[in-house]
C-alpha cells in the first residue's frame, strides 16, 4: 500500500509528465514551500522546468492567477518582450493548469538557468534597481485593458475595507486583547485622513488604475549569478489592477526601514533617508510618463498609505486571535502593529523634516 509520501510523489511525477513530456526526469524540491510547493524537474536534454502547486486554501480560485499571467504574458509578446516574465507552459491537452486526481492544482513555467533571489536590498543602488524594475513592470503593461485581468484577493490594498475590518475587530475582539490594544488603536484612528485620502482619489480619473504586482520586493526579483544583472521579476500571483501607492509604498514600507517588521527594537526603528530618496527616484524613472501629475504631487502618501494599511492588519488579526498571520510568541501581531505604527510616525516625522510633508 502507498502511503502518504508515496502518493504525494506520484502525483508531482504525474504532474511534471503534464509540462515536460519525457520518460526521464529529475525532481528537487525549490524554497520554503510557505504557500506554493515548488519543483524544479530537469530531463536528460538539459530542459528545466519551474512545476507548482498552487495552495488552494490562500488562492480559492488559482484559475484567475493562470489567466491574468496569460493575459499578461501576451500583451508583453505584443511589444517584443516576452523576456520580461517566465513563459508560461501548457499541458499535453493545451491548457495552463492540470487538476489531479485529489484536486491539486499544477502549474508550469520555463526555468531561468543561473538565477537567484537576494533577501535583503544590501545598499542604496539594489534598491533603487528594485523600484525601477517593479515601475518598469507597470509602464510596460500600460495599455492591457484592466477588463481581462481578474481580481485575485478582493480589498487587497483597499484602504477603507482594512480600516473597517480593524473597527470589526475591535467590536469582537476580547476584552484582554482589547485592553492591551488600547493605545495602538487610538493612534491609528487618529490617523483616518488617511482613509479620506484614499477614498477621494479612488474614483478619481487623476489617479488611474494600473497594473500593480503587489507583492514588490527585492526576493521576487531574479538576478544572474554570473553578471548580478536583473533577469526578470517573478511571483506574479497577486498581480491585479490597482493604485499608483500600492508597490512603491511597499517597497519603501520595506526597504527604507532601519529594522523589519517583527523587530521589538522600537528605539531602533527609523527611516533611511538615502533609501527613500533612492526608491522614489528609482521608481519614477521606471514609470516614465505612465504617473499622472496628481500622482507625483501625492508620491509621499504612497508609503504612508501602507505602512498605515500593514498596521491596521497586524492589530485586525490580533484582534481576532491571530487567525492570518503566523505568530511565535502570543502578542507577535501587535508587537507588530506597534513597530508599523513607530515606522509611521518616524516617515511623518521625516516627510515633514525633509519634504515639508503633510496630511
């Protein structure tokens, strides 16, 4: 009898038969495997292949993924530059995902031979490589009618349904959480100008949905081992129609910061000025004419918006006992919220010092 890993290894071995149709292939797991699982598969020719699990429990409907890749992937052929991203492969039945026999759902792209993905932007030159390679991925899908692409996570950079999701929380929320919650929360209620700005501009036609990739950062970026030259960004799941703050406030929510995230440090929690000033220009040299004249004058709010966004997320899901993200200590989510909030007030703080910024 077959058990667990037995099944779990003819169903990769049925599914690479899917992309790479050969009698002889070789299988190594790739990365961490903390959403998708990954594969290399190699044949005797020296043909590689990227093959995929899609988890179906973040992604509910990973079909949409696979077209708007699609939809992407031709539009960038048009224009002479397929190179841009991975192409995608079919199966033996001409389609862009195999479902097995236990629902799991597979996909494939060509391999890119020689490449790797750094953690960490080391100096000021890799970020700003980043944020003009995010921006150069915007400006080259201008012109893709926004109607082929399908909204992958509904509400995903939508400011006002992430504050209401916050007041929900604080409605269900119990009264320990709430309690130790009590200081995180009026500042960032303090802060809903924020939530006004974003919903003036989200009907306005001075500030034009865009095709976003929503998740930029240095790690989803390949670089070549050889020359260290950029390659091509990857990790197109959550690539959907969105506003012009969502991947450069990302990247500056990221990049320009002294520590991470789950960093406890607060006194060390500060904004680089050298990289923020790098991450702008790098992007809008990326985005070219692609921004509108409302978008460079509100360029600082981009980093505001999500830094404010990440922290209105971090104290939801504490709030609701932490059911998103991973913790490893009880208070991880609002510890973190906290570290969102000091980064928030300290890019105030210096959008006002060295831009005379405010809101």
């Amino acid at each position: 009898m077959l058990n667990v890993f037995d099944v779990k290894n003819v169903l990769i071995e049925k599914a690479a038969d899917q992309f790479l149709q050969t009698e002889r292939r070789e299988i190594a797991p790739i990365g961490h495997g903390l959403i998708h699982h990954t594969y290399k598969v190699s044949n005797l020719s020296g043909q590689s292949i990227l093959l995929q699990q899609v988890n179906r429990d973040v992604f509910l409907r990973p079909e949409n993924i696979l077209h708007n890749y699609d939809a992407i992937y031709n539009h960038l052929s048009k224009k002479g530059m397929d190179r841009m991203i991975p192409r995608p492969l079919k199966t033996r039945e001409g389609q862009l995902f195999w479902i097995d026999e236990e629902q799991g759902f597979w996909r494939a792209n060509e391999f890119r031979e020689n490449s790797f993905s750094p953690d960490i932007a080391s100096d000021e030159k890799a970020a700003w490589t980043v944020a003009r390679i995010f921006a150069g991925f915007t400006q080259a899908l201008e012109g893709l009618d926004l109607k082929k692409l399908q909204s992958i996570i509904p509400h995903f950079h939508d400011l006002s349904y992430r504050y209401s999701r916050m007041e929900d929380g604080i409605g269900t929320a119990s009264m320990d959480r709430l309690l130790k919650s009590t200081h995180v929360i009026a500042e960032l209620r303090q802060r809903i100008k924020l939530v006004d700005f974003f919903e003036s501009i989200r009907d306005n036609t001075g500030y034009p949905d865009k095709v976003m990739h929503h998740d930029a950062k240095i790690s989803n970026i390949l670089f070549d081992k050889k020359t260290g030259s950029v390659i091509c960004p990857v990790d197109l799941d959550t690539v959907m129609p969105g506003k012009f703050f969502s991947d450069l406030g990302d990247m500056i929510r990221s990049m320009a910061c002294t520590v991470d995230e789950n960093s406890t440090a607060w006194e060390e929690i500060e904004i680089r000025p050298t990289y923020y000033r790098t991450i702008v220009d790098g992007y809008l040299e990326g985005i070219g004419n692609s921004f509108t004249d409302l978008e460079k004058t509100n360029i600082h709010f981009a980093g505001l918006i999500m830094i404010y966004m990440q922290a209105l997320r971090f104290l939801t899901d504490f709030l609701e006992s932490d059911k998103y993200y991973k913790t490893s200590y009880p208070e991880q989510n609002l510890n973190r919220a906290l570290n969102q909030l000091i980064l928030l007030e300290k890019m105030e703080e210096f959008l006002k010092r060295e831009y005379s910024f405010s809101y």
